[in-house]
C-alpha cells in the first residue's frame, strides 16, 4: 500500500500557521498523537484543537463531468482512446480550458493519479482511475491549462491499471512509458500543447511516478519542463517495486538536470513527510530546484487542491512562475 495515515509520534509537536488566503482565516496545527489519538490533539500549554479536515473547507471547484469530445470544445473533459488500441479498455482522459481555441497555444498539465482500492479512517478515498484525477484541474482553475490524466497500463496492455503499473509482482513499467511518449506530443499536436511547457503532475503513486515514470529514460525525461510531486516521492520508501531501490532511484533523478520540482505532502505527516523526502534528496547529493510545501490539510486526498488555501496559492504561484519562464526561454 502506498498511502499512509499521516501522524506524527506522540513526542514530536510541529507548529505551522497557514493563512487560507480566500477562506479568511488563521489555520495553527498543532500535532501531538499517534494513530489512536484521532483527529483532537492535546499541547502541554495549549487548549485541545483539531488539525484541518477537508470537510471543514468548501470546495470551490468542482470538476467538470466527462462529455463527448466531437467536437473538441473549451471547457469540456472528455476519454480519449487512441486509434491504434481501440480493441483494449486503455484510455486517457483530457480537459481542454475554457479559454481553448483550435489555433491557441497552450501549457498542458499531465496528471498521474494515486492507486485504487485506497480508503483511510478519515474518509479519503481514491479510485485510481483517470476519470477521477483532481490536481491539473485544481492548479489550473480550469483555464490556461490544458489538462490529461494519463493512465498505468497493465502488462497485457489490455486496461488501464488500478494499482501500481503492469502486474504483480514484475509491475513493469515500460507499457505506461511507452504510452506517455506517444500520448503527449499527440496532444501538444491535436489540441495546440506546447512542448516546451509541460509540467508532470502527480498524486501519492502518481507523485513516485513523477520520478519512476517521467525519468525512467533518457526519451521521456526530455518532456517536461518542470514536476509537481504531491504525497509521496520516489526512492524515499521501497513499495516492494522492482526498480524501486534508492538505488535505482537516484538513476532516475539524475535525469532530472535544473528542471523545477514542487514537493508537497499532508499535514501532519509521518512516514512521508516533507521532510523526510527533504532528508532523502539531501542524501543523494543532487542539488536540484526543490520547492517544499505543506498542503495545510490532514487528508491524503488529492481534493485538497479543490479548496481555497494558501497551499493552493504557492503552488498556482510556482507554476504560473514556471510557464511563464519557460515561454521566455523557447
């Protein structure tokens, strides 16, 4: 299992103040618990508060259901399946923004969501499946963006895969690879993407195949112009995954050269925290262009980023700083 139920020892006490920007008021998270202390924590100096829920904070997005895609139209999410895998179950799913015109020119956000069957005590929930990704719409707010979610393919290429990528216990990921490489310059070239602003996106799997998937060789590397790894990192925890030794994993972090990387996790957070992926990079001796951020939640859920937060804001901040300096460099 790749998610964790985020807490902290009972003998560690982190202090963070998010201001929630739109929502307008002072977050402080206070963390003192285990696993069976729930979601009320107790400070030897301060009175009991609850740590941020997602339920406690509307959404302000909401992610546009799935239509038909003939014709392709601004702000419509529809499943694409290529001409050549017609006969199999494989498909992505894309979003074209509400400002989209057939001859624009646009950044694309490329999605890898997290694994399925995944359901924690707090109400989390993730599908794995494409249909249900949340971050590209989240950073993007629906506009300037294109958006795919790209599947994990099983090791039939019959399906897109729910957990992991390929099959147990080989999880081979050269199907998914080779997928992405010939999905991605399709949609720069059907829907006007620009290839020299593509950013690869990815929640709790999706965030280790930022790393295990998007450098996995020297071809799909060069896509990207920058990553935004969410609840989980590459190399830091070995799932079991053949290839998935720090080893290896440096092996792919080495191709990631002076592109960006944004790394945020829940909070509080325990076994994948934010600064035990800072520790690990660390270790590797790679001085990369690391940004590192709490989500100010508690939730391994990637509908975090469907709510206002300053979380949000950095993030939306570091992208547009991205794009924009990218576009300037062509």
């Amino acid at each position: 299992m790749n998610c964790y139920n985020h807490f902290m020892d009972k003998k560690t006490r982190l202090f963070a103040a998010y201001s929630t920007g739109p929502v307008g008021f002072l977050m402080l998270l206070v963390i003192l618990a285990s696993p069976s202390d729930g979601a009320l924590l107790q400070d030897a100096t301060s009175p009991p508060v609850k740590l941020v829920d997602i339920s406690s904070v509307e959404p302000d997005l909401t992610v546009p259901p799935l239509t038909s895609n003939s014709p392709p139209r601004a702000g419509k999410r529809f499943q694409e399946v290529l001409p050549s895998l017609q006969d199999t179950e494989i498909h992505h799913v894309v979003y074209l923004p509400m400002d989209w015109t057939p001859t624009g020119s646009y950044p694309v956000i490329v999605e890898y969501v997290g694994n399925g069957n995944y359901r924690n005590r707090l109400g989390d929930v993730c599908t794995g499946k494409v249909a249900d990704g949340k971050l590209g719409y989240g950073i993007s707010g629906g506009k300037k963006f294109i958006w795919v979610c790209l599947p994990f393919i099983d090791e039939a290429q019959t399906k897109n895969a729910i957990t992991w990528w390929g099959n147990s216990p080989n999880y081979n990921p050269r199907p998914t690879v080779d997928y992405c490489k010939q999905v991605v310059p399709r949609i720069c070239q059907q829907y006007g993407g620009d290839p020299n602003r593509i950013l690869l996106v990815g929640f709790s799997r999706g965030a280790i195949a930022c790393n295990f998937i998007g450098l996995y060789d020297d071809e799909i590397s060069k896509l990207w112009s920058g990553f935004v790894a969410c609840s989980h990192y590459d190399g830091v925890t070995n799932f079991g995954l053949p290839q998935g030794d720090r080893k290896s994993a440096r092996q792919r972090l080495d191709r990631l050269g002076h592109r960006p990387q944004f790394i945020c996790a829940e909070s509080p957070a325990g076994k994948q925290s934010i600064e035990s992926t800072r520790t690990y990079l660390q270790s590797t001796g790679v001085t990369g262009d690391f940004t590192y951020q709490s989500t100010g939640f508690r939730n391994h859920n990637d509908s975090w980023i469907l709510r206002p937060s300053h979380s949000r804001e950095v993030l939306r901040t570091w992208v547009e700083q991205q794009m924009q300096a990218n576009h300037q460099n062509r």
